[in-house]
C-alpha cells in the first residue's frame, strides 16, 4: 500500500481530472476495497459492481476530500463500504448465500494471518484494533464485526444472535464504547 | 454538554458508520451532520476507527475488467461534473445502457438553466412565492430529455415533461429519487418515459431534501420492488437548481 502522503496526492490530482494520478490510486487501493466489498456482499459479481461505482463516485467526488477528516484509505473505503450496505439494504440476493455459522470465528482468525503489513503505523494500528476486539465481550464482539463486515441491522443481528433487539442495541451500544476508548487509551500509550 | 449527551451523539455516529440504524434514522443522521460539525467530526472518527478493520483483510486483486468499466465511465463523466452513468456488466438486456449511459451533459445544464430564466425568449419571469426547482435529465447518444421542475407553489409535486420515448427493459422500471449532500436518498416515484407531461407528488422529505444541494438519481431497478434509495443501476445524475423568491 502506498504511503498515505501519496494517496493524498493522487486524490488531489484525480480532483483536478488527472485520469493517471486516478489510475495509480485505483492500483494502489482497489485490492484493499474489493476485499472488504467481497466480505460484505459474498458474492463477486456484486463486489465487482459496488466497486465500479464506489470508483466512479471517487472520481467524481475526489474535490471533497478533507485531510483532516482522515487518511485517504479510510475515506475510500468508507466510500466502498457505505455503498455496499446501500445494495445490501435495497435488495436481497437473487440466490441465497450458504449460512457460515462460524464466520465471525472465522473473521477474527483471519485477521491475525492476513494483511501483509507494510507500515510499522499500519501494524501498530491493526494491533491495537485486535487487542481492543479481544477487550469486548463475546456477544459485543459478534455484533460489531457481523455489522461491520455483513452489514447486518439491529434486527438482523438479533435474528443471528437469537437474542432480544434490545439486548442487541446494548450489546452494540457497549461494544462500540469499549472499543473506542480501548482505541483511546492504546493510542495514548 | 454531559458526558452521558456526549456518548450518546458518539453511538450515534458510531452507529450511523457501523450500518446498524434504520434508514430513517440514518437519513435523520445525515441532516444533522450538516448543521452540526461536531458530529460531522465524530463520524468522521468513527469511519476512521471502524476502517481498521477493512485495511485488516488480506488484499484481493479485482478483475481487470471493473477498471476497464471504471474507465469507460470516465470518459463520459469528470470529476466536476453533475452526473454519472453506469451500465450493467453482466446484465445482457441492459448491456446496450453501457453506451446509452450518459451524464447530464453542458447543453443539459444550459438547456436547465433555460428553463430556470424562463425559456429561450428570455423575459422577465415573476418569481414564485415559495422555493422552485429546475433540473433536466439527458441522455446524450439518444437524446432523449426530461424537463422537471416544481409544479406548483407549495411544491408538493414535480412536473415531469419526457419529451421523447425512452425504451426500458421489461420488468425494469426508471425509478427516479431526490437525493441529498449527504448522499441520502428519497424516491420520488417512476419516471415515466413516453412523451408527455406528468404530475409526480412528493414526500415532505424529498421536498427538505431538494431544499438543499441536491440531485436527481434515476436509476433501473425491478418494477416489482420498491425501495427508498436507488438499488439498481444508476443511469443519471442530475443537478437540482433552486430559486428562493
């Protein structure tokens, strides 16, 4: 993964129409965000759909782009990932998908063997973004990464959980705390 | 404020980023945002936060052929233009909108700009009581054009003009939808594509919406299903221009 310094410039120059500076911000980042659409929406066609159009929306909004809001990766998969949840959430699979029960396990223990990691920062990151996992409870746990990787709602996720809704938006609500002050306090120390 | 307000506008960001709100809510989350940067700002630390977990995954290299969509669209779009078009990639009934799919071009802006003056004649137009709205949609290869602007003056409904006729797939329908700054989204209604003028009413949020900077989306979708932002295909992309009297 490129530098963040030079994404910024390629977001920059893609801005002021530079088709090349897009092309190399395509190369250096469109691996990334084709993993994280595949999670999302299981199913390749659909992935490769979501990231046509999170790339033609980059283009086209690549002038409001704000360094200080934060690191061109997170703004391009925030980007790839809203427009994920857009097409998970207007339309269902024409095929269901098989259930994988143990998908989250799966999530958490694939996280500890991928992501070739290229940034001393980047791995300082991804570390403390597991210790904090590892700080929430099992259910809380579930919950953020089911939303955050399968897009499940509130009710879905108490489907998935068989647990009451309420007892779902807690469990979120007190993960998603846990987890950013956990953030917190390993960026302070 | 206390700290308990605090968190609750932090989950409410953090909730907004994660996916977990109802679309009402998160359409009630997006307005907010505009008019209060602080929780603009903790959205912001929360994408931040939760994009961890996809620079997690192990990279998996796309098909050359997404860039390949990806570069056709350029062709036809800039970054500072008004609209996009895509075209389905596997869809072999809706492969020929690859070519068809334009964006709102310049003759599409000027001939909206028309419009909003008051036609070619030019002369001096009274202005209406409350906000009006002018927008066009063009597709170039065709030409097929759609003249919308508001209907009346409480703007509770658009006049819709489709000048031509626009071929649509069966079991397809154009379904057009307002959508705001924050990338929320409100439907209109189908847009009708045989020639003639239309009536399409509005909901209070499309009006709210179309209030400030926003666009119209249209895009294909299954006539069977219904949804409150575009789902399918999004064909074209169009600037809304507002008068206030």
């Amino acid at each position: 993964m490129a530098e963040r310094e030079q994404l910024e410039a390629w977001l920059v120059a893609t801005a002021q129409g530079d088709e090349q500076a897009f092309r190399k911000l395509y190369s250096a980042t469109s691996s990334q965000l084709y993993s994280l659409l595949l999670r999302i929406l299981r199913s390749p066609e659909r992935a490769q759909d979501a990231l046509q159009d999170a790339y033609v929306r980059i283009w086209q909004k690549a002038h409001t782009y704000a360094p200080e809001r934060g690191a061109p990766l997170t703004w391009l998969l925030s980007i790839a990932r809203y427009r994920a949840l857009d097409m998970l959430r207007r339309k269902q699979p024409e095929v269901a998908m098989p259930e994988e029960p143990d998908r989250v396990a799966t999530l958490l223990e694939d996280e500890q063997s991928l992501s070739p990691l290229e940034e001393n920062e980047n791995q300082q990151s991804l570390s403390a973004i597991n210790a904090c996992l590892g700080d929430l409870s099992d259910e809380q746990r579930q919950c953020v990464l089911l939303a955050y990787y399968e897009g499940l709602t509130h009710q879905e996720l108490a489907e998935r959980m068989d647990a009451p809704l309420g007892t779902v938006k807690s469990w979120i609500r007190r993960g998603l705390l846990r987890l950013r002050d956990c953030l917190a306090e390993e960026a302070i120390s | 404020m206390s700290d308990m307000q605090h968190d609750d506008r932090d989950l409410d960001a953090a909730e907004y980023v994660l996916g977990t709100l109802s679309p009402e809510a998160a359409r009630d989350m997006a307005e907010r945002m505009a008019r209060e940067p602080e929780l603009a700002r903790a959205v912001a630390d929360w994408e931040t936060r939760l994009a961890r977990f996809g620079e997690d995954l192990a990279p998996v290299e796309p098909p050359a052929r997404v860039w390949q969509a990806i570069s056709d669209d350029l062709s036809m779009t800039r970054p500072t233009g008004r609209g996009d078009i895509r075209e389905a990639a596997n869809d072999s009934a809706l492969r020929r909108w690859r070519i068809a799919a334009v964006a709102a071009s310049t003759a599409a802006i000027l001939l909206a700009g028309a419009l909003w003056l008051g036609g070619p004649t030019g002369g001096p137009v009274e202005a209406a009581a409350q906000p009006t709205y002018a927008s066009m949609i063009y597709d170039q290869p065709t030409g097929m054009s759609w003249l919308i602007h508001s209907a009346g003056q409480d703007d509770n409904a658009l006049a819709v003009e489709a000048l031509q006729n626009y071929d649509v797939p069966e079991g397809k329908a154009l379904r057009m939808y307002v959508r705001g700054p924050g990338g929320e989204a409100s439907l209109v209604g189908d847009l009708p594509h045989a020639p003639g003028q239309y009536t399409m009413d509005l909901s209070t949020s499309a009006r709210q919406m179309m209030a400030r900077n926003s666009e119209i989306v249209v895009a294909m979708e299954d006539a069977g299903q219904t949804a409150s932002q575009p789902n399918g295909r999004i064909m074209w992309v169009s600037p809304i221009a507002l008068r206030r009297s």
